[in-house]
C-alpha cells in the first residue's frame, strides 16, 4: 500500500516551490544596486568610447 499524502499541503508546497522560483529569477534580474549599474553603464561608455577611438574614419558613424 502507498504512503498517505495530504493533497493541500502537496498542493501548498507545490505553490510555494514556484513563487520561490519566480523570486529567485526576479532578484537576479532586479537585483542591481544603482552603484552596480550605474559602474556598469560606465564601464560600457568607455569601452564604445575606445572602439571608437581606433576607427580609421572617425566621421563615419557606428553601424548597431
């Protein structure tokens, strides 16, 4: 004979794995301090501004 389950708890646990699952991938994404992104931010300006610098025609516009 199987092992006696109470349904709403299954049930319960089942519900609280995936709204523990979708606020682990919420911190991920949400999870930035405005230090990190604004270093972040910086960090990418300066490394278009470097690309840019050793173009052979700096007039000619970056293709994105």
């Amino acid at each position: 004979m199987g092992e006696i389950v109470n349904l709403k708890r299954v049930r319960k646990a089942k519900t609280r794995a995936a709204k523990e699952e979708t606020a682990a991938e919420n911190r991920i994404r949400h999870g930035t301090s405005k230090a990190e992104r604004s270093l972040t931010k910086a960090r990418s300006e300066k490394r278009d501004e470097d690309l840019a610098r050793h173009r052979l025609d700096p007039h000619k516009p970056l293709e994105e």
